[in-house]
C-alpha cells in the first residue's frame, strides 16, 4: 500500500489535535530522547519538537512520501526510514519516550509490537501510544458491509486486516510489560463541511487499501456506493455541517 501525505494532510489539524492531546500527558520530565513510530508527513513529530526544544526527536515512517514531506517541511528535525512490523530491533538506540500516533492500527500482532516499541526506552521511560477506536462507527460499517457483499467481494483478494485490540486486551499488555500504566479515550466531534469531506478523510486512510485494489472505473463505482450510504448515514446539522465522530484510545507505560 502507498500513502499519499497531501491528501493526508487534507485535515492536519484534526488529525495533529490528537497527537497534541498525547504529546501533553507524557509522564517524563526533560526527556532527551524521543523517537516517533510512524511519523508520517512529520506534524507530530513536530508537536514533540516544539514541546521538546532541547530533545533530540527523530521521527520514523515506512512511507519515502511521508519521509519527503516531512524533511521538506520540518528541516530541523531527523527523519529516517523504518518498518515498525520488522525493523524496531535494529534501531540500535535508545529513547526517554517512544511515541506513536495513529499508526500502529497498520501493523500486525500488538503484543509483540509493543513488547519491541518498550525494548527501545531507556529505564524509567514512557511509551506513549494513540490508537483509533472507531470501528463502531458508521463509515467503518459502511465499508465492512460493502466490500463483503456481492457487488465486490471478488475484487478484494486480501481486504483490509484490523489489527487493533481491545481496551481490555491493551490493559493486560500493559501490565505484563510495564512498571505503571494509564489509558484514557477521547471521541473528537469533528466538524465536516460535506459528506464529500468525510470521504476524502477515508481516502488517506480507511479507503486506500480498498481503493488501490480497484480499477479505475471500478473505484469511482465503489466511491459513489460507499458515499451514498454516508449520506444516510451522518445526518446534517442546522447549520448544514456535519459531526464526525471520531473516537481515539490512548496510553501511557512506564518501563
């Protein structure tokens, strides 16, 4: 799968917000050394550099095209390549906060990711992760039920995976491998202009692996089913907007 940072980047401020959230309840003081799994376009990476000032921060990404957005925007900031399903062990160093924003939900078996993500602070240091929570919601359903039907379900060879664990399972993770723990979520109530919007948010995200499967004509077909059961689905609101709820799981370890 390819990631594409602009249109990603379509609602960086409501997808920065979270990492501000996380970012601010980091349990280490002054920390020196901070490493971002998953980086991607380099906007929270930024937040902990400007929290940070005087903390080496490198953000890490598997995306060249996150990599290049990032470098080119955040000139004072390391970047460097790096596959969190496979190459967390050969980092070689060692962090006072190991953050992750949005991204482990792509990578498989959690307990062995964060068992590595912990191997890579410093004794005393924090992992801090941000996971979305919201296969619940409607758009998530929309697309579970679309590419399973008839219509489709010959066109995905290899649908999309979900890798995220429960907030129980989580919580028994944590306490196996850390010191201390806190968990915390957080639904944000995003203000969408369109459904066209809630669409194009999906793009960068939950509909891109669906959507790279498909041919041309065959991915304007499934964008148009997927949109008009949004549609039904996030009614307007007075004013012609609509919510966007967005719910988000966050924790905090100590090793």
């Amino acid at each position: 799968m390819s990631w594409n940072s602009e249109q990603y980047l379509k609602f960086k401020t409501e997808r920065t917000q979270p990492a501000i959230d996380l970012a601010n309840r980091i349990p280490v003081q002054s920390p020196a050394d901070i490493i971002d799994i998953g980086c991607g376009p380099g906007n929270s990476t930024d937040i902990l550099k400007k929290r940070y000032p005087n903390a080496a921060v490198v953000g890490a990404d598997n995306s060249e095209n996150m990599l290049e957005t990032a470098r080119k925007n955040y000139t004072d900031i390391e970047f460097m390549l790096c596959d969190a399903s496979k190459d967390l062990n050969n980092i070689g160093r060692k962090f006072d906060v190991v953050f992750s924003n949005a991204c482990i939900q792509w990578v498989p078996d959690h307990p062995k990711l964060l068992r590595e993500m912990m191997s890579l602070l410093k004794e005393g240091g924090a992992l801090a992760v941000q996971i979305p929570m919201n296969y619940d919601e409607p758009i998530h359903r929309i697309i579970g039920e679309a590419v399973k039907s008839e219509k489709w379900r010959d066109k995905f060879n290899d649908p999309r995976h979900f890798y995220t664990l429960t907030p129980e399972k989580y919580y028994d993770i944590l306490a196996e491998i850390s010191s201390d723990f806190s968990m915390w979520q957080t639904t944000y109530f995003h203000r969408m202009k369109s459904h066209s919007d809630i669409m194009e948010w999906y793009k960068s995200t939950g509909l891109r692996p669906y959507l790279e499967a498909l041919s041309p004509a065959d991915k304007t077909e499934f964008e148009k089913d997927i949109f008009r059961e949004v549609e039904k689905a996030y009614p307007k609101q007075a004013n012609g907007e609509i919510i966007f709820r967005f719910p988000r799981l966050f924790f905090n370890a100590i090793k």
